[in-house]
C-alpha cells in the first residue's frame, strides 16, 4: 500500500490535477494502490457503532470474528456500522443526482456543513506522505477538516475527498459525530468560487486500516461525489485508532 516519495512525487501531481480537471475518474484507477487509510494520530478511544445488529434485517457474514456486510449499509440506528466486502461498489445514491459542476481550476472547498451532527468547519487542504498515507489536518487544529488537494474539488466529477480528526489530546474534533450520519442526511459544502453544492448520504461503513476499501473510496464515478473519513474502532499498541469511519455522499444539488 505504501510507495516512496519520489514515485508519489512523480505519478500524483500531474494525473490527479489533470483528473481534478476533466474527471477525475478515468485517472484514479491507475493510482488506487499508491493511498493508504488516513491515520490521524489522536489519542484515546472511540466506542464501535455495532447498534442493531440483527442478522435477520441485514444479511451479514463472519469473517475473522467481525461483521462484513455484502454492500456498504445506509447507517443509522437500525443498522451495523461495519465494513462491506473489499469488491463491492460505493453504494447507489439515496435519491436525485444532479451533473457536476463544470470544471473550475481556481476553485477550492472553503467550509463544510453538516446540520445533523451540528459540523460547520473550514476546510484545508492535505497531502500524502512519504509513505503513501493520506495525512490529517494538524492535532493543534481540532475543527480544521482537510480536503485531499490532488481529489476532484467538490461538486466536480469524481470522489472528492475531505478528512478531519474523531477526537485529539484536547478532546473531541470536528469529526467527533461522523459515525451517527445515515443514508439521506446532508452535507454542504461552500467554494471559493461561490458555489454551494450539498451532498445527500448514500452509505457508512467502518472498515479496518489494514483491510481499507481504497478502489471503493478513491475510484471512477460518473458523477460528483464525497468521502468524509476519520478515525474509528479501538486504539491498538500502537497508540493509534484500528478502524476508518468512511461516509459515501453524492451531489444531489448546487447553486451560484
């Protein structure tokens, strides 16, 4: 999963941009395998969202002693927040979809809301690392989210990708509710160039960091969508969280 530097250095810049562009989708699928999970260093632990798990609603396998579920589950209080297998799709949009915005290249995300878990944050910008991870925003910046500069900008095509951190030594962050969103919720998200596009929630999954869905996250789509990520499950010996919280979003409109 990881890669060095130089070859990130050289492969991402200049697809991803040409992706962010013209679509994102037809360029991603090459460079899947260069990402890794986001790890946000935080300390402390956050409690796994396992609430309703009924195998009588939700069909469900068992695989090395955790639930995996067949597509990725709307969330909610009546359904597990576990992962789906590694080849199933993002799951399908929660109702309208409407065509991305036309490609801007001065465009920038400049602030996240989310009503129903009480988000109104700014939004940076991040990178990958030496080792091919996906970095958070810095742990003295709990509200500060962090859109991933080489993913589309939001509401153009392909998977735009913004992460913030679930709690850090001073508390918790910005992300802290992430895991309480449900298929049908909605997400806005303001640009500098004054657009305002809101996503409608499609799905929710929490996924370990070793087995993380990266082709599901990172990959082709046809339209405009978000990925909202952070930390999730159990601290391991490490001092880090084990899990991603991984929420699937697509442009059900936009204005300006």
């Amino acid at each position: 999963m990881t890669e060095q530097k130089s070859l990130l250095n050289k492969a991402l810049p200049g697809l991803l941009i040409a992706g962010s562009l013209g679509g994102v989708a037809a360029i991603m699928a090459g460079l899947l395998s260069f990402i890794t999970p986001v790890d946000d260093g935080s300390d402390g632990a956050a409690p796994l969202a396992q609430a309703g798990q009924d195998p009588e609603t939700v069909a469900m396998y068992n695989v090395a002693n955790s639930f995996v579920l067949p597509s990725v589950g709307p969330g909610g209080p009546n359904s597990p927040l576990a992962p789906a297998v590694l080849t199933a799709p993002p799951p399908a949009p929660a109702g309208a979809v409407v065509a991305p915005i036309k490609p801007n290249a001065k465009a920038k995300p400049l602030r996240i809301k989310i009503p129903k878990i009480k988000v109104n944050a700014p939004i940076g910008s991040v990178t990958v690392d030496a080792k091919g991870e996906l970095q958070a925003p810095p742990l003295s910046k709990p509200n500060l989210t962090g859109w991933y500069r080489f993913s589309p900008v939001p509401g153009a095509k392909g998977p735009a990708i913004i992460n913030g951190h679930v709690t850090t030594k001073s508390g918790a962050a910005v992300f802290r509710r992430l895991k309480e969103l449900a298929k049908g919720d909605q997400i806005y998200v303001y640009r500098t160039d004054g657009k305002v596009t809101r996503f409608t929630v499609s799905g929710i999954e929490q996924v370990k960091k070793s087995a993380f869905p990266t082709k599901r996250v990172y990959g082709n789509t046809d339209n405009s969508q978000l990925r909202l990520i952070t930390c999730g499950g159990m601290v391991g010996g490490n001092g880090h969280y084990e899990d991603n919280v991984v929420v699937y979003a697509t442009l059900s409109k936009k204005k300006g």
